[in-house]
C-alpha cells in the first residue's frame, strides 16, 4: 500500500529541461501533492535527500519483458537503475493476441529473437485470443516497475493467418480482421502497433510482418489514425522501404517511431517520425553457438548454430558442410551478419566452455596465423572449446565507441529523438540492457560535462512519456503520478555486468548490481530504499493514452 512520503532537502530536476531548484516533494498515495522548499513533515515517511538530486522516475522505452513479467516480477535490476515505467512489445514481437496451433511459433519468434530461454514459453502460463483479453490477465500481475506495451504485428498476423504468416500477403477478409484485432488492442490501452521488416526466425526465414504488402499497411495505419496519439513502430533494414512505410504512415496521420536499420542508419529525419536514440553506455555484445540471431546471413553456420544440439559437432567437422559455409561466409545474404568481414578483426574470441583456447584473441588474427579461411578456423575453435564457448563483438552494428559518442552527441540537439529505450529484458546471454540509459547521468552529466543533468532526466523522463502517452508521469508535479528517484551523481555508479543462474531450468543471464539509489518510488512506494531493493511490487501493466491531471 502507497503511504504518505516527504522527500526533505534535495535539488529537484523536475522533467521539463528546467534548472534544477531546492525543493522538497510531498506525496500520498500514488500521487504528488506538493513540491516546494522548507515543507512541513505532517507525519509521513521521511526520505532525506540532502545532497542528492530528486528527479521523476525514468522511462526504459525500449524492452522485451513480455513473458518474464510472468516469471520473474521484480525485473531485476531495473528498479535498482532507477527505472519506474517502460514500454514492451516492441520490434514486432508480442504474446497477445495469440491463437492455439500458432502459440508456440509466436512465442518463438519473441525468444529467438530477442535471445531469450525457450524455457520461458512454457514456465509460465499464457495465451489470450485478444490484445484486450492479455491486457485483463496481464495487469492484475504485481510487478516492481509499470509496464505499457504495443502490439505486435508478427502476433496479429499469425492469430490471423496460421502458418501461412509466413508464406504470402493476406487476403482481404484477413486483413479486416487484423485490423478489427489491433483496434480491440487500442482500446485497450496499447501504445500502438509494432512492426518488423527486419529479422528472421529460426529456419531463417523472414518474419511475418516482413510479408505485409501496402493494403495490409494502409488498414492497420488506418485503424492507428482513429486513436490519437497511437503510435507505428518500425525496424525495416532496406532504406527505400523504410522511406515508403514512412510516407504512408505520414500520409495517415500516423506517429512513427523509427529503430532505424539496427545499425544506427536511417536517421537523417523524415517528417512526422521519431527516432529511438543512443546515450546509452556501448556494449560489448557476448554470442554463443547454442542459438543465434546474428547467423542469418550465413545460411550454413545459422542452420548449425539454430539446430539440433547432437547434430553440431558432426556438422562442424563435416567436409561438406565446411565447404558450403565458406561459400556462404562469402556470398553472405542481406540479413544479420555477425561474420562480416570488415570486422572479423573485432570478432574476439572468449569464454571458453571447456577447451584449451585460444582466448582473447580475434578470429582474423587466428585464421591468418593458421592459414585458414575464417569460417574453417571458427569452426576449429568451437570443436576444441565446446558449443558453450562464446565470443564478443566490440562494436554494436557498425559503429565504434568514438562514432556512437559522435552520434550521440547530435542526436542530444535534436527534438525528433527519444532516449533511454535499452533493449532490457532481451539478450540475457549476450549483455544487460537493463539500467544501461544510467550512462546519460554518470558519462555524458557527471564524467564529460557535455551535457546538462537537467536535459538528461528530461531524456529519461518527461520526452519519452509525452511521445509514448504514458499517463500522469514524466514530471514532479502536483497531481501527477508518484514516481521519483532520489540520488547523487557522486553515489552512483554503471556496474559491470555480473552471471545469475535464476531462469527457468537453472540457466544463467547477465545482471547488474545496484547502482546505489537512495530511493525510487513507483506509484508512491519506495521500491528502493539505500541501494536495495524493498520486495514492494506497486506496478501494473497499465493502459496508454488516458487523460492526465491537469
């Protein structure tokens, strides 16, 4: 139950790019009902902020907690980083709305995808025939942070087509009735529709939305346009079908937020488009041989790499196979391509499952100093250190750490970007997602000085609940929600990341430490509390879009 808070002697950055003031907060319940300097404790819980900043909750726009909300809902560690609100659903990949003979394809999608244990589909029960009907289940789970969601396109299409999803454009009976599914889902609360031209699923064929023709578009933008402010999200790799989606969408009426190509492209501004931003600290990216998005475009390696476990190691020393995965090594397809060539010298090779190495050195160095074609040394490499052995990207996409400060810091000038969106949730071998945005506070405010600490809690805060309609948040207001981080930019730190073996069947994924917090609030309780978390669960999948207090 929220109880009555007084936050005493911080500096307030309240959200709206304003400088920071000397103020105090007075909450009750899940509201805010008084900011200002010197108030009178009237018997509530005190949290001293002396020294420390007081700023509204943090928005993670970008996460794939969709299915772990349901098996683990203290979604570590994100209140320990102090987010408050984030928004699911995204890059086309959803569990709602979801039909019974395509239930286990849709959940697929999401875990290969977005990398996560296939043991999820099945460790928690799911599976609703309605976006409206998920939504019902689904908010009454009690949850460390709140979640608003969008629907994905792959789940409509395949509730409505079946396995042809896959195959061919829809018929016109079946695009009304995705259209009639996606408006049942805005009404319901969805931040809007989530689609993909992009990915591949694990035979490596393109997802379904990737098979919608302009009739399926022009339906569903149609069906966005009726409710104000919903939005179209979109990663679509080709630029001149990223230009066409766009224009249709503009043309609609439709808000679109733009993940770009993935690799940080397609962001030159296109009107009535909005683009998801950096800021956040680069990752490394740790990729195995168990499963792997990264394979696509490599159709010998993807099948090895996504296939049966006990056919691995005869595939990799296997004369054919090896000859056909040179072959597509070098006439790789236009998908995703952790083997391409230009940066084989950053493709380092580490951990070891259980081999003699070598580690820490990068597959270029290794296939020149044995004479070998790369994709023959790797294979190599991954029979003498097991199938768990992984390796690291040092990049993300095709851009350094230099080049994405470089963007990043343009990107901080612009009004058609939003920030803090970190992948969380999603990826759980290869890094943390998951209070990376703290790097905005402790590199680019505390470390560079390159940017105000008012501008970067207006990233975190206010800019992305005002784009996304998240309701009542975003701002230290009276009568807005009570959602409030209480810190210092001198106690707080981005840990490294650190191996839990918590999800289902005991399998491990990266965490972070906590970043050191003197309190988060969500929804008026103190979910952190010195650096640790309380086990309050105050959050709830919510519905975008409702009207704040004025």
């Amino acid at each position: 139950m929220a109880e009555g808070l007084l936050i005493r002697g911080g500096t307030v950055v309240d959200g709206r790019d304003a400088p920071p003031q000397r103020a105090d907060v007075r909450t009750d319940r899940d509201r805010i009902v008084e900011v200002g300097p010197d108030l009178a404790p009237r018997g509530e819980r005190v949290i001293d902020a002396e020294g420390a900043l007081v700023t509204p909750g943090f928005v993670d726009c970008h996460t794939h907690y969709d299915l772990e909300m349901f098996w683990d809902p203290t979604l570590d560690p994100l209140p320990l980083y102090g987010i408050t609100s984030i928004v699911m659903g995204n890059c086309g990949l959803g569990i709602a709305p979801t039909r019974p003979d395509v239930q286990h394809a849709i959940a697929d999608l999401l875990c290969f995808v977005e990398e996560l244990p296939s043991s999820l589909e099945t460790a928690v029960r799911w599976g609703w025939p309605t976006w409206s009907g998920y939504f019902a289940a689904a908010s009454q789970v009690p949850l460390t942070v709140t979640p608003f969601a969008f629907t994905a396109h792959n789940a409509i299409r395949a509730t409505v087509m079946g396995p042809d999803a896959w195959v061919r454009a829809a018929t016109d009976d079946e695009i009304s009735v995705m259209a009639g599914l996606l408006d049942d889902a805005l009404r319901a609360g969805s931040v809007g529709l989530s689609s993909n031209w992009f990915d591949t699923d694990r035979n490596g064929d393109p997802v379904p939305s990737r098979r919608a023709d302009d009739r399926e578009l022009d339906a569903l933008l149609t069906v966005l346009a009726r409710q104000p402010g919903a939005l179209l999200q979109t990663i679509i790799r080709d630029d001149d079908l990223r230009t066409h989606v766009h224009t249709r969408a503009h043309a609609a009426g439709v808000g679109v937020l733009s993940l770009g190509d993935g690799t940080g492209r397609g962001r030159d501004g296109e009107p009535g488009v909005v683009y998801l931003g950096g800021g956040g600290v680069p990752t490394q990216p740790r990729l195995g041989f168990e499963s792997s998005i990264g394979t696509a475009a490599v159709p010998a390696w993807h099948e090895m790499v996504n296939g049966p476990a006990d056919r691995k190691a005869g595939l990799l020393a296997d004369p054919a196979w090896r000859a056909r995965a040179r072959h597509d090594w070098d006439h790789p397809l236009p998908e995703q391509n952790a083997f391409r060539a230009e940066q084989l010298h950053e493709f380092i090779l580490s951990d070891p499952e259980n081999g003699p190495g070598p580690a820490g050195v990068s597959l270029l160095d290794l296939a020149r100093a044995r004479g070998q074609h790369p994709s023959d040394a790797l294979a190599d490499w991954v029979l003498a250190n097991g199938i768990g052995s992984r390796y690291k990207k040092l990049t993300v996409g095709r851009m350094t750490a230099e080049e994405r400060d470089e963007q990043d810091r343009a990107f901080f000038a612009r009004d058609d970007v939003v920030f803090g969106g970190t992948d969380a949730g999603a990826h759980l071998k290869m890094f943390c997602g998951a209070g990376s945005s703290l790097h905005l506070l402790t590199h680019w405010v505390r470390d560079t000085g390159q940017l105000t600490v008012e501008r970067a809690v207006h990233f975190l805060t206010r800019r992305s609940a005002e784009f996304f309609s998240l309701p009542d948040r975003g701002v230290l207001a009276p009568g807005l929600r009570a959602d409030v981080n209480v810190f210092a930019l001198d106690e707080i730190a981005l840990h490294d990341l650190t191996r839990v073996a918590d999800l289902p069947g005991g399998d491990y994924r990266f965490t972070r430490p906590s970043a050191g917090f003197r309190a988060t609030v969500v929804n008026g309780v103190p979910v952190v509390v010195d650096g640790a978390v309380t086990g309050a669960r105050p959050g709830r999948l919510e519905a975008a879009r409702t009207t704040a207090p004025s």
